[in-house]
C-alpha cells in the first residue's frame, strides 16, 4: 500500500475546491500539481495510477496525493469527484496515510463536508478550508496507524471507555457500565486502564469531573448548582465535599479566585 506522510496539526491553505467532471473528452488524463495535494473523494470506477503505483477506484473510495506527483487516470464514461487542491505544513507531527483508501463509514460525513467547502469557496473561503480540514482529519484518521510496539499507545478498549467517559459526565456511571461500552470484562478493564492511565476508571471519572467543574466555575455564569449536575455530581454538599478534595476549596472559593467572567461582578472599584 503506497503511503505519504502528512501533517495536519495545522489548516490547510486551500487554493480551489470543486466537482471535477473527466471522461467525455477523452478516456485518459496524465497530470500533476507541482505545488498542491489533491484529495479526491470518488464517485465512479476508474484505474488510476500514482508515480506508477497501480490503484483502483471505486465510489465511495477517497485519495491524497502530493505535490509534483505524475498521476495518471484511465476513465470508463463520464467522471465526478469532489475535490480540493491545497498546500499543506510541513512542521509538526507527520501521519501515514494511504494515497487510495475506502471512505468506508466516514462517506457520508466525508460527502458533506466536501459539498460544504464547495458551497462556501466563492464567499466564504475561510469556512471552505475549515470545512477541508476536517475531512482531512477524518481521512487521516480511516486507517489506524500500524502499531510499533506495546507502548505506542494505550488498548483500544481503554480508548473506548475514556470516549464513552467524556461523553457522560453528566450522567451516573459505573465500572461495570464502561466496561460494557468498551466490549471487554469489569476487572479486565481496571487492570487495561491502570496500566495505561496509572489510576482506576472511578478515580479518572472523579478527576475529569472535578475538572470540568473548575472549568465552569472559572469561565461561566452557570449556578453552583447547574454546574454540579452538569458534572454528574447534582447533590450540592457531595459536590462541595468533592470540590475541596478534588480542587482544594469549596465551589464558591474556586469562583472567586477565577478572573472576571462577563455578566459577573469583578468586586473591583469603578472608576
């Protein structure tokens, strides 16, 4: 599987986006861009041909080429993709990613924010880029990097869990409930989890709660109470129990200690 290194902590800088139509004025197209990847998400069945690498293309199936790369298509009829031509940075962290992949799960997403990019181009070329970003995110992320060894990142079913975590902070959670949502047993869980994370699953749920807390309490106007339900914590004196342990003083005091949130007031003197 050909492979190019790209890196996509930073937007791209997208000089066109498009819906490209080949195939009626002739069956063959050999190109290159000499300065600007192409991502393509297909809609037809094609042969196509990157710096001599053979690939097949499929509906549904999405490429990302580099530039100067000699690209070669053999059509069988008239052609749509969805397009975007862009330059990409070179700093930052580098990700393989497949020059051909299958969109899979992702086209439908990977569809719309392509046709959104489109759509905005000719007024709102910001958002267009925005929009371009994320669907390079989400093709960098189609497949999972090839594992190197056993520290090269914690168990998928511990991934799992922190996702179904973060998504439920609000809600009551249990051990056995995590363990459930990431397909594996209780106790294989807590054992996953320690020796990824160093701590158990109740106390990462109490660290991220507290801490979303802090976040509340600091930067907005939200009642004392809203914020402890919006935590998972809805008793008030179990979260001001939580808080002191957790954070090192009582919600109030955490408040206070914040900088100034608009439509809070500072207690300053106006001049």
């Amino acid at each position: 599987m050909l492979e190019v290194a790209v890196c996509l902590d930073e937007p791209p800088v997208v000089a066109n986006v498009g819906v490209g139509v080949h195939g009626p004025a002739g069956h063959t197209d050999v190109f290159r861009l000499p300065d600007l990847w192409q991502l393509h998400l297909y809609r037809y069945e094609a042969d196509l041909t990157v710096d001599g690498t053979p690939h097949v293309i499929r509906p549904g199936r999405v490429s990302l080429v580099p530039p100067a790369t000699t690209v070669r298509y053999r059509y069988r009829g008239r052609s749509e993709h969805l397009y975007a031509h862009l330059r990409l940075s070179s700093g930052g962290a580098l990700r393989s990613v497949p020059v051909v992949q299958d969109a899979g799960p992702e086209l439908s997403m990977l569809s719309a924010l392509m046709l959104q990019a489109i759509a905005a181009w000719p007024s709102a070329p910001v958002r267009a880029a925005a929009e371009v970003w994320a669907a390079l995110w989400r093709v960098g992320h189609l497949t999972p990097p090839v594992p190197q060894g056993p520290r090269d990142g914690p168990h998928q079913a511990v991934t799992a869990a922190i996702s179904y975590i973060e998504s439920r902070l609000a809600d009551p959670l249990t051990v056995p409930e995590v363990a459930r949502a990431a397909g594996i047993s209780h106790n294989h869980l807590t054992r996953l989890f320690r020796a990824a994370t160093g701590e158990t699953v109740v106390a990462y749920i109490r660290q991220r709660r507290l801490a979303r807390a802090r976040h509340l309490l600091r930067e907005s106007t939200l009642s004392i109470s809203a914020i402890a339900a919006a935590v998972g914590i809805p008793d008030l004196q179990a979260f001001n129990k939580a808080c002191r342990r957790e954070l090192g003083a009582s919600p109030r005091a955490v408040r206070e200690t914040a900088r100034p949130v608009r439509g809070r007031s500072s207690g300053w003197p106006v001049g």
